[in-house]
C-alpha cells in the first residue's frame, strides 16, 4: 500500500524551473549579442556607411561576388584567403582622399606591409590611377578624388608575395535618358568648346530727358495770359502757338519799330530828293550828304527796333492786336511741363513750358570706383527695362570726371534711341555694359548651369546616361560662360532644359555615395 504524502514539495524544489529558464535566456541573449557586428555610427569623414546607403547595386569582387562589409573605420571591407583591406574616401577638413586600412585574420596589421594602388573609371574620363605610401596606421591614395564620386573602382594590393585583386562600383547624380525621352522632354544636347565671351558690368541706371533736347519756353515779356491751347503730354511741333499772352511792354516796343518805320521811309524819301537836285547841281552837296547821313541813321533805327522785337519772340508787324505775343514752340516734341494758366500774369522770366524731344533720351547710371577703370566713353550697353519686357542698344557717351563725395560714385550716361516712346523718363532700368570681347577655350551655354548639393554643376551626357560634372567657371556674358575646369573640350552635356534632369535626380533620392 502505497502511502502519499500531503505535506508541500520543498521551495527550491519549485523555483528550479524558473531558474533553469532564466539562465537559458541569459546565454541565449550574450549569443545573439556576440554574433552580432557592431555597425559603425559613421565613417571617420562623417558620412556614416555610404556603401549601404546607396540605391545602386554595387559589386565587390574578391573571395566571392557579395557585396563588402563595413570595415571598423566605416569603409568597404573585402576580404580574400585571410587577407583584408578596407577602402574610405577621407574629406574632413581636406579634399576628398582614399585611405587604406590592412587586416590579417581579422586583425589590424601594419599598412606597409600592403602595396597597393586603385584604379578609378569614371564615365567619359580615362582612368584615374592612385597609388598609396604609408601615413600613420593607414595608407593614403595620392590624389584627391574629385566630385561627384560616381565610378567604377579597381583595387590591386599585394601582401607577403599574395596578390589580390577587389572591384566595385557606385553610383551617384545620374541619370538615364533615352533619345526620344530628351526629344519629349525638349532636351537639348549642345557640345562643350571655344566661344566668344563678351564680358559684362551690370548696371543700375533711371531714364532721363535728354537735356541737349530740352526746352524751357520763358515769355520773355510780362503779360497777362489770354489764352493756352496745350496741356502736359501733349506732343507739338515747332512754331506752334502753345500761349497768347497780352503785353503792353511788347505794345510800346512795336510802337517803337512802328515809328522808326516811318521814320525811315521819310529819311529815304528825303535822300532820294536831294541825291535828284545835287545830280542836277540845283543844290549843294552839303544837303544831299546830309541827307544820305539822316537815312543811315533811319535805317539803323529801324532795324534796332526790328531786332529787339525778334528778341522777345515777338512779330513786327503792322496790323493787328500791338499787345498780342504768341508764346511758340522752340522744337519738335512733347510738353513735360506747364506752368501757366488763362488769366493769371507772368513775369518776363517765368518758366511756362518745358518741351523735350524724346525721339531720345539719356540712361544715367552710378558706377562705384571699383568699376570705373572698367567704363569708357563708347562702350555698348544694353538697356533692359526693370518692370517689363523691354530691352535696347546704346553706346556710353559719357562718363564724370568727379566722384560724389557721399556716393563715392560716379556718373556713366547712355544715350538711347526712343522713337516709340517706350523709354519714359523716371524709368529704372538695368545696364549691362560690355567691358571686353574675350575667346576662351571652353565654354557652355548658361542654360546649362543648375546648382545640385550646393554645387554648381553640368549635366554630361555620355551614351543614354547623364551624370552631374561640378564645374569651375569664369566669364560671362549671361548666354555662354567660360569653363576653368570639371568639363572636357568636345563633351556633350545637356544645354537646354536642364533642369528636368536635376529634377529626375532628386526624385530618384541620389546620395552622396562613399
């Protein structure tokens, strides 16, 4: 007979299988942690691990065709019969530099023991060669490589007589593009050579009257004003009555010529008699000499007064109104100003009008010191309206002599062809005044400059792919711009619409790939 105990199992009895599940948990979890790879936060140039960044295939060739490791020093890692090498492009306060770190089994062995060189093949470039010489713990490539770091990558190292051989490719501010994508898309492929760079100043400038063209109309006789048959705007022609002012002033000098006249006609009537009876010898020559005296002095008179009367503008006349003065106009143009109204009396000096012929007109502009060396009195300039689309040719007719003493400044001026009237005085304009002609070796349109990653840059084409080449430029003339480096003679790149290409890039998340 078998007898049960009642009384309850001892406590260690049933807590072991709680502890046995907790070590087995405990080891599990130091496993799984030690066969995990710590992952680099980022590479020693503050990129992180670009090569796992990438949204291109890249492959590595080596012991097999899988894609590299991240290194400890965040680069690539390729690995072959023990050996290892782990490649980083270093851009931390100096240009772009491959840097080589050397691993045997798994541990850091000393770089000068490696020799190793790097082939770099971009698209459109021949072959860019590094080799490497020891520097601190690393080997360091000798030569920057340059943007966009977009290339095919062959590395050749040796170490203890063993040669290795490791690839790989990355991709980076590039895009495909057939021929009849770039024919929709309005594309368009212009080739990169010499050209003809006019060299520009840019300008700020006011349109002006031009003042050897502009009239100030004074009566030149006080008067009271009985009649005005012009406004402000209005475009006269030259004689036309523009005022009538009534003046006794202009009566008294038309009674005066009026009198001399007559005078005259009786001294010449008086000559003509005594010339007849000296002639005749019925008088003496005395009376017919002072005769011909009395009618010089008649004639100079006469003229005298006729003289002042076209002076003040005025007709002398016979008939008529003595008091009338018809205020005319000088020339042919437009009246810009008026100060004068029916009924009011104006001094003999009053500036009544001003009418200017703006079949041209003047483009005043401030040019600082700095400049001034590069202004000269017969320079072409064009002249591009600030608030709409307008544009025109003219030629620097004058540049001061002096500079302002607040401006620090002086004044340039363009004399421009008007006769639409389109250039209003009080106008701003903008001026571009071409300082020199230059041919330079290499140059793009200017359509074809976009700015991607803060760099300014050049789409290449180069089979159905374009790819961004960062450019150095120089000279302008706002339609070519000079090429001091990053572009080839003879490359294609993409001249119109190019911003359909930057676009297409950004949608397709390109990184900056190391």
């Amino acid at each position: 007979m078998t007898t049960e105990s009642h009384f309850p199992a001892p406590a260690w009895k049933r807590l072991l299988p709680i502890g046995v599940v907790l070590i087995v948990a405990v080891v599990l979890g130091i496993a799984i942690l030690g066969s995990k790879q710590s992952s680099p936060a980022g590479d020693e140039h503050g990129h992180g691990a670009h090569a796992d960044e990438s949204h291109h295939d890249e492959k590595a060739d080596g012991a097999d065709s899988s894609e590299p490791a991240k290194g400890p020093h965040g680069g690539r890692l390729f690995t072959e019969g023990g050996y290892g090498l782990e490649l980083t492009i270093f851009e931390t306060g100096v240009e772009p530099q491959f840097r080589a770190y050397t691993y045997q089994d798994g541990k850091p062995t000393d770089p000068a023991t490696s020799q190793l060189t790097v082939s770099v093949q971009r698209l459109g470039r021949p072959p860019q060669v590094f080799a490497f010489a020891k520097e601190g713990d690393y080997l360091k490539g000798n030569g920057v490589v340059e943007e966009p770091h977009s290339f095919a990558v062959t590395i050749a190292a040796t170490s203890d007589g063993k040669a290795h051989q490791f690839s790989y490719e990355q991709v980076e501010a590039r895009v495909s593009m057939s021929d009849i994508q770039i024919k929709s898309n309005g594309l368009e492929v212009a080739t990169a050579g010499p050209a003809r760079i006019k060299s520009t100043l840019p300008l700020q400038g006011e349109v002006r009257l031009n003042e050897d063209r502009t009239v100030h109309v004074v009566p030149r006789l006080s008067g009271l004003v009985e009649s005005v048959s012009v406004n402000a705007g209005d475009r006269v022609r030259r004689g036309q009555v523009l005022a009538v002012l009534s003046s006794q002033s202009l009566a008294d000098q038309r009674s005066d010529w009026l009198g001399a006249q007559k005078r005259l006609g009786l001294a010449r009537t008086t000559f003509e008699r005594e010339k007849s009876l000296w002639e005749g010898k019925i008088s003496a020559e005395q009376d017919y000499l002072q005769a011909r005296v009395a009618l010089q002095e008649a004639e100079i008179a006469e003229q005298s007064a006729r003289q002042k009367l076209a002076s003040l503008g005025a007709v002398a006349s016979s008939t008529g109104n003595l008091t009338r003065h018809d205020i005319r106009a000088p020339i042919d143009g437009v009246i810009t100003d008026k100060q004068i109204s029916v009924g009011e009396v104006v001094k003999e000096d009053a500036n009544i009008f001003v009418v200017a012929d703006l079949s041209t007109v003047w483009v005043d502009m401030t040019v600082y010191v700095k400049d001034l060396n590069a202004v000269k009195v017969g320079q072409p300039a064009r002249v591009k309206a600030s608030s709409f689309d307008a544009q025109a040719s003219g030629t620097l007719s004058y540049v001061g002599s002096l500079v302002g003493e607040q401006t620090r400044a002086a004044i340039a001026r363009v004399v421009l062809p008007n006769p639409q009237g389109l250039w209003r005085p009080g106008l701003p304009v903008n001026v571009e005044l071409t300082a020199e002609e230059v041919d330079v070796p290499l140059a793009i349109s200017a359509d074809g400059v976009q700015t991607l990653r803060e760099e300014t840059v050049v789409f290449g084409r180069y089979g159905d792919q374009f790819e961004a080449r960062p450019v150095q430029l120089g000279r302008s003339d706002g339609r070519m711009v000079e090429v001091l480096g990053g572009l080839e003679p003879g490359e294609r790149y993409a001249a119109k619409n190019s911003y359909l290409i930057k676009a297409d890039i950004g949608k397709a998340g390109a990184s900056h790939d190391h």
